[in-house]
DNA sequence: TACAGTTGTCTAGATAAACAGACAAGTGAC
DNA sequence: GTCACTTGTCTGTTTATCTAGACAACTGTA
C-alpha cells in the first residue's frame, strides 16, 4: 500500500490515544492525586490493547510528571493536569495565573518590524503597508513553559516597546510607559491544531502535540483597537476559563 | 525496545502531522480557496518527509474535503476550515451558527437521571443524592455532525425537558416551555484533548482527533445556576469566538 | 513465610508507517 | 509535438508499533 489514508488508519499511535484518555480523566478528577490507577493489565483490558501498550501509554504520562509508577505496588496519580487561564474583559496573564503557581515570568524570545499584512493593518486601523511591530514572547509558570504568544502593534507608535517589556516581563507593564493605563480585550477566538515547529521548540513539546490556539483583540477604553495576539498554549498544561 | 515512550517517539504518524499543520495553515488563510497548494515534492521538502508521506497527508485532505487532487495539474484548495461559534452573554448554538451555515439541527441521543456527582450537586445547588437529568445531545450543521453536549438539570424541577428538547429540537425553546424565557452564561471553561469513544461516533471522527471541549454554566437572570453543559467540538471543524 | 497482585524486562513475530527509487500518465505552455 | 511539471502507481527496504507469552522482582497482607 504506502498509499492511501482511509479512516481506520488514524496517524496516532494506540499508546498515546489511551494516554491522552487517561490524562482527560485524571483531568476531570475520576482519579485524583494520591489515588491509584488500574493496574497496567486492566487499563489494557479496559482500552482493548495489550498490556505492553497500556504500559507505553502509562510512561508518557509518567514522563510528564503526571503519574509515578512504583515496582510492585502500581500507578499513582501525582497531581492533577491543567492550569486554569481566565478570559476575561481585562485578561492578564499573570494576574490570571498567580493564585494558581508560585512565579509566573516571560521572556521576549524575539521582535522585528514589518510591513503589515491587509488582514492585521485592518484590525489595527493602519493602511495596508504600514509598518508593525512584531514580539514573539514566552510565559513559564512553575518552571514549565505554558505559552507561545506573537504581539502585533502599529510600530510607529510603540517604539521601544521591546525593551519596555524585556525591562519589565509584563506587556501590561510596558503598555503603561506608551500611556496605555488600562485596556480592555474585546474578542478572543479560540481553536486546538496540532503544534508547530515553533511550539515544539519553545514550550518544549514532544512532536504530535495538541495547542490551544487563543487570537485575541485588546482595545483602550475608547474602543480602538490597539494590540492583536496570537497565544498558543500547551493543551495538556492549561485549560481557557472564560468569564463573562 | 518495545516499551519506554521517549521524546523522539511522538506517536502521531509523520503524515499526520503534516496533515495538521497544512490544515492549520489552510485554516490560517495562507492557501485560500480555489489556490495551489505546493506540489507534493515541494511539501515534502518543506517539511523533511518522503514524498509519500506528503501525499498520505494531502490524501487525508482530501479525505475531508478540504482539498483536492487533479492528475497532473495539482492539490487545489476547496475549502476553507472552521465554522465560529460565538460564546457569549447569551450564548445560542443556533442563532450563533446561523449567518454561517444553512442548516443547524440537534438531535436527541439519550437521556437519564441519575444521582448528582459531589460536584455537579455543588453547582446546579442540589444537595448530594439529589437526582440530575442528564441528556445527550448532538449537532448537525451543514450535514456534518460538530458538536456533541452533554446537559446536566436539576431532575425535579425539569421533569419531561428530554421531549420538550426532542420536539423543538432546541434547548432554549425546551427551557422556555419550564418558566425560563432567558437565560445567560456566566463562565465556560475550554480545554483540548484527543477523542474518546462517544465523540469518535457520534462526531465521526477518525482515531487519534481532535476535540474541543467547552463547559458551559448558565444560570436564570436571578444569577442562580440552572443548567450545566459539556460539549465537545471537532477541532478541525469549529473555532470558538469569545466575544465579551 | 507464603501468597496474590503488581511492575520490570526479556524474546519473538505480525502489522503499519516511512523512505527510496522508478516509471506511467495527465496538464498547460510553448 | 515537445517540454517541464505535476499526480498516480508500482517495487522494494527499513524502522516503528503492537501483540503475545514468559518469568523475574517488588509490595503489602495474611
């Protein structure tokens, strides 16, 4: 064959459907930390594979902290998935994630000037070809990089806005020395995609990943829109709670 | 080997992944409707895979519908990815699809009472023991199945709700017939995760997909939280649009 | 100590995925 | 028609995944 993809050859492999429905459970809480899991056997049994199987899926979730198997004894649920990022009128990251982890940081990864594209120059209110500013920036929490954001703003007013952020690891921050006090975030779409070359690198995810994708659209108080962003979280680290 | 799950392992099939990520950029407007895609040579060079392997994952495009093949000229785009489903204040699955879609049905799949888990008893406000309705529902937009929601009521208070929903085919009318003419959203939570069971069907996905998973809790304009929701979207076929 | 139940490790074979190369066949431009 | 470029189809080979069975090693309990 080498050809031809029909809907029973699915492209993922059986160990890591069953370790990403064992992840979603732990998730959702039927098995919470300290509790143990089925044995390797019976998880077989339960997902009809073999136990050799059941046990691959068992040493990734391992592999991600998730669980930690013991010789003789069995599985145990070492804590319980995902992060909870509020999407709110006023969404900021680290004032969204501080009662959850104890440090929240990001780091500017990298920053260039270009000519707008038609679709982020309309959303921005520039002309087409005007000049915009570009950040790729990085957020960890608790040691673990959670997401992979890109900021476009029109570049001639945000000059510096760079070194404003690397001074002070906060857009909001930074936002403030351009005189921007408070803002508001007026739409956040929301998609899962497998990940990319650049979210395998930077939040340091094994190939095949799953990425939340979160394109939102900040606003000052008077409504002009003023900053797009594009913020690829790690799917299995973070879940968007969005209120209303 | 035959065991230890490792980095370089991913578990997601090479072909998939470039699946993925050609439907990503696909989604994302690089290749619009009715344009070339690269040749398959071409993909495969891009993204450091055998020609065949590009081919499986253009195969599995088209597969979708999203592309097709023509015999010596080329992939041509049909399609172009995601339907919005806006969440909101007020947050509708049929006027929300409406202006995108021609056709929106949902269909009753079953429906039971069953004790409240601690936790949904918590949220709908029943004490423990208390018994829940618990239906399941499904989403048919365009002919093509996208959502899959589970509901959880309180089961005195909305006693014959499951024919009420089946004869009008919409949650917001059923409510209407219980007293309940609006009704608002006031927090989803939105994670991704890969498939189970029930969404493989009942969404017919193929193994190893997708899904978007919103929970939703709508309470009456006293504030009181009535009605509970956790629906799975098929990735590839919905982005959420959180608008504030 | 004996035991049931668990994880750890090995061997072996079957199936699927991926790579590599070759050539046929369709298409549009010249 | 010729040409460059494309998809379609074939033959292999190599590597990864999954299954199967066996047995060792560890743990808590009776």
């Amino acid at each position: 064959m080498a050809d031809k993809v029909g809907i029973s050859r699915s492209g993922v492999a059986l160990w890591r459907q069953v370790a990403d429905q064992l992840r979603g459970a732990i998730d959702r809480g039927e098995f919470p930390p300290a509790s143990k899991l089925p044995s390797e056997f019976e998880i077989g049994r339960q997902f009809g594979v073999n136990r050799h199987t059941a046990r691959a899926a068992i040493a990734h979730l391992a592999s991600e902290g998730l669980v930690q198997t013991r010789h003789g004894l069995g599985t145990i649920v070492t804590r319980s998935g995902r992060l909870s990022y509020p999407i709110r009128l006023r969404t900021r990251l680290s004032t969204g994630l501080s009662d959850q982890v104890a440090s929240i940081i990001s780091r500017l990864l990298g920053t260039q000037e270009r000519e707008a594209t038609p679709s982020i120059a309309a959303e921005l209110g520039l002309r087409p070809g005007d000049s915009v500013l570009e950040l790729e920036t990085v957020s960890i929490a608790a040691d673990r990089p959670i997401s992979l954001a890109t900021h476009w703003l029109d570049a001639g007013r945000f000059k510096g806005l760079a070194d404003a952020f690397e001074a002070t690891g906060s857009m909001t921050a930074a936002f403030r020395k351009f005189g921007i006090d408070d803002y508001i975030r007026r739409e956040t779409s929301v998609l899962a995609e497998g990940a990319g070359e650049a979210e395998l690198t930077h939040l340091d995810l094994p190939k095949g990943s799953i990425v939340l994708v979160a394109t939102g659209t900040n606003t000052t108080l008077d409504g002009r829109v003023f900053h797009l962003t594009r913020t690829r979280f790690a799917a299995d680290r973070i879940e968007l709670r969005i209120e209303h």
